[in-house]
C-alpha cells in the first residue's frame, strides 16, 4: 500500500440541489459524497428551484448551507433576465456567475445575446463568470468576455471544436479558461448503450472517441477539473424524460489519477488543476491544516448503492478503479475515515463568509 498525501481537492461545479430538489441530493448528503471522494470544498451552481438569481434566494441557499454542509463550500449567482440590474450587488457573496447558454437541467437561461453582454457589462472585472456553452456559444462568451473585460471560464468542455477555439484563445492573450468533466475524458458516445439511454443522458452530451482523445491530447489548455456532480433520482434516469446529469464526487480523483498513470499529466499537474487553479480563478481562502491521505494502489469496484450521493447510482458503475480516499482532514479535524464521515453538517464553512 502506497499512502500519499493530497491538499484537499477543490471542485468548482456541483449540483447539491437544495433548494427544490432536496429528494437528488442536499447539502447534508452531497457535502458527505465530497469529503468520500476528497474534496474539502465544493462551489454549488444555482440552477435550482427556484433559480438563485436574487438576494432572497441567496440568502435561502445560503442559510441551508450554514445548517447541513460538513465541507466547506461557495455559492454561484445564476444570471436570468430578472437580474440584469442587481446581479452585481450580490458579487461580494458568490463565487461568480453562472450563465446557461445551451439547453440543460432547469429553467435558468440566458437566450438573447443583449442579456449576455449586459450582464458582463455590469459584473464586478475581478469576479469570473462561468458559461454553459457548447460549440458556437463558447465563441460569443469568449468574444463578450474580451469586450467587457470579464474573466471568462468555460465550464465542462466537451468536444475537440471547443478545446481547440480555447487554446487560440488564450494563445493571443485573451482571459478564459476551462474545466473538464472527468465523464469526458473517460466516457464517450460509444459507452451510452451499456450505461443505459436514460442515464447516459448528460449535458454537454457524451461526444465521439475523437472528442476525448482531442480533450486527453490537450491537458496544458485545461486550467480546471470538475465533476459537474448533478443528481438524479434512478426512478428519474429511468423514466420516459430522463433529465441530463451524472453524479461524480465519489468516482473523480481516482479517475484523475489513471490521468496521472497513463501519463498525460505529473502529480503536480492533477494538484494544480484540481486545487491551485479552483483557488486562484476563484479567489478561494486558503484551507489551513487540510489534506487527504490516499492509497494509490487500492483498487475497488464502483457500486453505486455503497455511495454517499443520495441518487446512490453512477455511471462508472462495475468499474475497477485505482486509488482510494483514506482519510480527510478538514482546518485540522478528521472529517472522513475509511467509509466513514464524520464531519457533522454544519461543520462547513462559506468560502465568503
Ligand atoms: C446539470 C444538472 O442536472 O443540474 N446536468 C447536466 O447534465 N450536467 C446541469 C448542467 O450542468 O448543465
Ligand atoms: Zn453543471
């Protein structure tokens, strides 16, 4: 057994569902499917019911939060066409703003390209704002957030189109950057029939081999990893109108790590895109006397009824994979231990508070 030590990991998109959907996943189960998987802190997306686009819906959101997270975590604005005007106000509160583009899970949505660019307009220039956007999209959020000077991040990059408009991007100096999903870079198209038509269902869409292999080929333009944790119940995967999402804390850093074994990144490099890089783009605190224990050389089968994500599937599901989660140590106390969190809810802490 190969022990190494690991700064808690820091995942900038997660779906905790609360509130409105508390029955995928709250801050109580979905923190717990953090500290398994090693991460300490989490930045939860706002595409819930309602919307968190207002003080009010913040200030609900946030005191769920205080109450049942055990990591420590930060909140992300939505932008809709109702706050225009006051998304800025509530900057100091968030972790940055979330802009939907492209069809996805939930009424958040920002249509018109004029709603696009009011928005950045107005946002604070030293807070990011994250976009949904696949294909043509990724190329007008890249081209507003030049023009009003905003710091764009891409979220879950998907397809080779998209990855390689970024690195033109960056290559002549323009402010974005990205994240990928673990799911692409280990999943394509091709494992949708054995995963199952409803629960392959994930926005942006598992793409082609090429796609990957483009995703894998490109790990110096990829600034951030993220699971896009986002719950469903089986009973809703399996049903005529499957939503879109794959649950992904508990299955990503050993995922991360064969990224590490197959060679395409150093330790170093995984440590820079799943902590040092969350923390600077998203102007995170530092977690003093935090860090993970892992056994690299563990291999276990991924079985979704013993996960701590309360919709208990994953998409990995049978998979062999290598490394295990030991132990977490959260600002110097022992939050997880072998299968076990212990972390009480309401141990965490809001990275702006
Ligand atoms: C997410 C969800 O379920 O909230 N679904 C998904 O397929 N990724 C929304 C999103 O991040 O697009
Ligand atoms: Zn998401």
């Amino acid at each position: 057994m190969a022990t190494i030590r690991l700064p808690g990991l820091i995942d900038p998109h997660v779906h905790l569902r609360e509130p409105g959907a508390t029955h995928k996943e709250d801050y109580d189960s979905g923190t717990a499917a953090a500290l398994a998987g090693g991460f300490t802190c989490v930045l939860d997306m706002p595409n819930n019911t309602p919307p968190i686009t207002t003080a009010e819906t913040l200030a609900a959101k946030q005191a769920a939060a205080r109450l049942k997270a055990r990591c420590d975590y930060g909140i992300h604005l939505g932008a809709g066409t109702d706050n225009i005007e006051s998304a800025a106000w509530l900057a100091p509160q968030v972790t940055g703003l979330k802009m939907y583009l492209d069809q996805t899970f939930g009424p958040l949505r920002l249509d018109d390209l004029d709603s696009l660019i009011q928005h950045m307009d107005r946002w604070p220039d030293n807070r990011p704002v994250l976009c949904h956007a696949e294909g043509r999209t990724v190329a007008a959020c890249i081209m507003a957030g030049h023009l009003t000077g905003k710091h764009v991040h891409i979220c879950h990059v998907s397809r080779k189109d998209e990855i390689d408009l970024i690195r033109r991007a960056k290559d002549k100096g323009i402010q974005v950057t990205c994240e990928v999903t673990p799911h692409h870079f280990f999943l394509s198209e091709e494992d949708a029939p054995k995963i199952g038509p409803g629960r392959s269902e994930v926005r942006p869409r598992l793409a082609k081999g090429t796609d990957r292999s483009a995703l894998r080929a490109s790990l110096e333009v990829i600034d951030c990893f993220a699971t896009d944790h986002a719950p469903h119940t089986l009973a809703e995967k399996d049903s005529p109108k499957p939503p879109p999402g794959f649950p992904g804390l508990e299955t990503a850093l050993p995922l991360y790590l064969e990224l590490v074994r197959e060679g395409l990144i150093t330790i170093e490099g995984l440590i820079d895109r799943a902590v040092n890089n969350p923390r600077r783009i998203f102007d995170l605190p530092v977690q003093p006397e935090t860090w993970i224990e892992v056994d690299e050389d563990a291999d276990w089968i991924v079985r979704g009824a013993e996960t701590f994500t309360r919709c208990k599937w994953t998409p990995f599901e049978g998979w062999t994979l290598r490394g295990r989660v030991l132990r977490v140590v959260l600002r110097g106390t022992e939050v997880y231990r072998n299968g076990e969190v212990l972390a009480a809810p309401g141990f965490g802490r809001d990275v702006r508070m």
